[in-house]
C-alpha cells in the first residue's frame, strides 16, 4: 500500500500537470487527470487533506471503511492517513469536477491535523466521508471551487493568500452546509484505539511518552497499539508518535525564540545532541538550519 508524502507525489501518479502554488496545495479538474498510476487508484493513505466535489460522476471511492457509491453532486473528504481507494468506470474515474488537496501547514500559523479536524469536525474519522448536496447549496459551493481554481491560475503575486484566504471560506461554508447532517460513522476497534492514541499524542504540553507509557494509558499492550496503529495507518506507531514530534519541532523551531537545546528538553531529550539527531533523521537537516529556512 502506498503512502503520499507529498502532494506533489499523488500529482505525479495522477499524471496531472499544472504547476503548485505551493507545496502545501493543489487543486485540479477531474478532466486533467490522464494515465493513472494504479497506485493512486489502489488502497493508499495520505499524510495532507483532501475534498473532493463532484458534479457528475459514475466512479465509486471507498473512503475508510465507507463505500460512496452514488457521487452526482457530493463533496466527499479524505483525512490524513485515511484508505482511500477508486473504483473507476470504464477505466475512468470521472471527469466533472474538482480535487483540492492542503496540508495542515499551509495556514498561517501553521496548523495541526487534529486542529483542523476539530475546526471542521467533516474531518473527523468517524464522520460520514460524503454529502450529497442539495440544489440550493450547489451553486454556492461550486462556484467556491470555481473562484479557487481561476485564482491557482492567475498570474499575480497575491494569488497564494487569496487561495488561502478562500480556502478557509470554503471550509467554513462546508461546515454550514453540512452541519449536524454528516452523521457518526462506527469506527472499528482499531481505528478507535489509533485515533485514541493520536488524541493523547496531541494532549501532550510538555514531554512526550514512550509508547508503552501511551499503551497503558489506554489499557492495552504495546504490541496490541502498534498493531491496531500499523492496520489503521499502515506505519509503526513508533512512526506515528515520531511523525508528531517533528509536527512540534518545527512549529517550536519556526514559532519561538526557544533555543534548540530548551526545544529539545522540553520535548522530552535528555541531550540537545539526542534531539538533533532525532530532527535530522526526520528532516534530513538540523533544528538550526531548519530555522534559518525562509
């Protein structure tokens, strides 16, 4: 099963070619999409956001344990590290309308994952992954995806922060259009556990646990937490909590004044050498050099 770091990697595999704004955010027609790497059709999991708002459609999506069959007119949502799989018609996946695809860190200040879940409880894993609009709400949110799309495609120097700027307009609006109506998904054992874990993962103020300190905190064995977290996610639950510090590194990094000693203890490093090593075999660079990035 693949894993989409990286907008750019699902771009590619999708064979769409415009070029990003920023790496954080994308946002395509259905029509640009040709040649399809079967990986991004396949189950696969994303590590940003995506939603989806299709104006006719005779492709079903299996969003988490969800089958959404029925796709004229429905805004449809993907989550971080949610399965996410396409079953084309006649070999095509669709052609009307719209993928928008952002990271938690294309907001000013950065956000969290869970942040944006909390905001825009649409999100949430255990909330319906589609709504089907109805045709007074139509209009609205499509003429949304529409003023996004021709500003990603403008020439001009303000484009990023009107993107963003509409962005959050469209999420809002989703969020009232959608409001209570999306219902509550059941969530398997193992999802609830995963997403149980990342919740006390984001609790954290100060030190970050071990794993088995967060496994007895629920109840359960290490191995069981990294079992559940591996079928949820398809990574370790090492990597997950691992994927969490960085989060917090780096909006530290970016956000404070704190020297990167102080980040590191008070993430939880015996020794600032410990925590930039954790950093670089993350990022591939240090702490430092991650703060002196523009």
């Amino acid at each position: 099963m693949k894993i989409y770091q990286q907008i750019a990697d699902l771009l590619k595999d999708l064979n769409v070619k415009s070029t990003s704004i920023d790496p954080n955010f994308h946002i395509f027609k259905f029509n640009e999409t040709a040649n399809i790497s079967k990986d991004a059709l396949n189950p696969h999991v994303k590590t940003f956001f995506t939603i989806d708002f299709y104006a006719n459609n005779q492709s079903e999506r299996q969003i988490g344990a969800t089958k959404v069959e029925d796709l004229t007119n429905t805004i449809a949502f993907n989550s971080p590290l949610q399965l996410f799989s396409v079953q084309t018609f006649e070999g095509k996946p669709g052609t009307e309308g719209y993928s928008l695809l952002f990271s938690s860190d294309f907001f000013e200040p950065n956000k969290h994952q869970y942040e944006i879940q909390h905001e825009y409880p649409y999100f949430k894993l255990n909330s319906s992954p589609s709504y089907k609009l109805i045709q007074t709400d139509l209009p609205l949110i499509k003429n949304l995806f529409d003023t996004i799309y021709e500003e990603f495609h403008k020439n001009d120097t303000h484009k990023v922060e009107l993107v963003r700027s509409y962005l959050i307009v469209l999420l809002l609006q989703i969020k009232r259009v959608v409001g209570n109506a999306s219902g509550i998904i059941k969530l398997k054992r193992y999802q609830e556990i995963t997403a149980d874990f990342e919740e006390l993962i984001l609790k954290e103020t100060a030190k970050f646990k071990t794993i088995a300190a967060y496994a007895e905190k629920l109840n359960i064995t290490p191995i069981y937490l990294s079992e559940c977290v591996k079928k949820t996610t398809g990574l370790t639950s090492k990597k997950v909590l691992s994927n969490y510090m960085t989060l917090r590194a780096k909006a530290l990094l970016q956000q404070t004044t704190k020297s990167v000693a102080e980040i590191g203890y008070n993430m939880g490093f015996d020794e600032p050498t410990n925590f930039i090593k954790f950093f670089k075999n993350n990022e591939g660079i240090t702490p430092a050099a991650f703060r002196k990035l523009p």
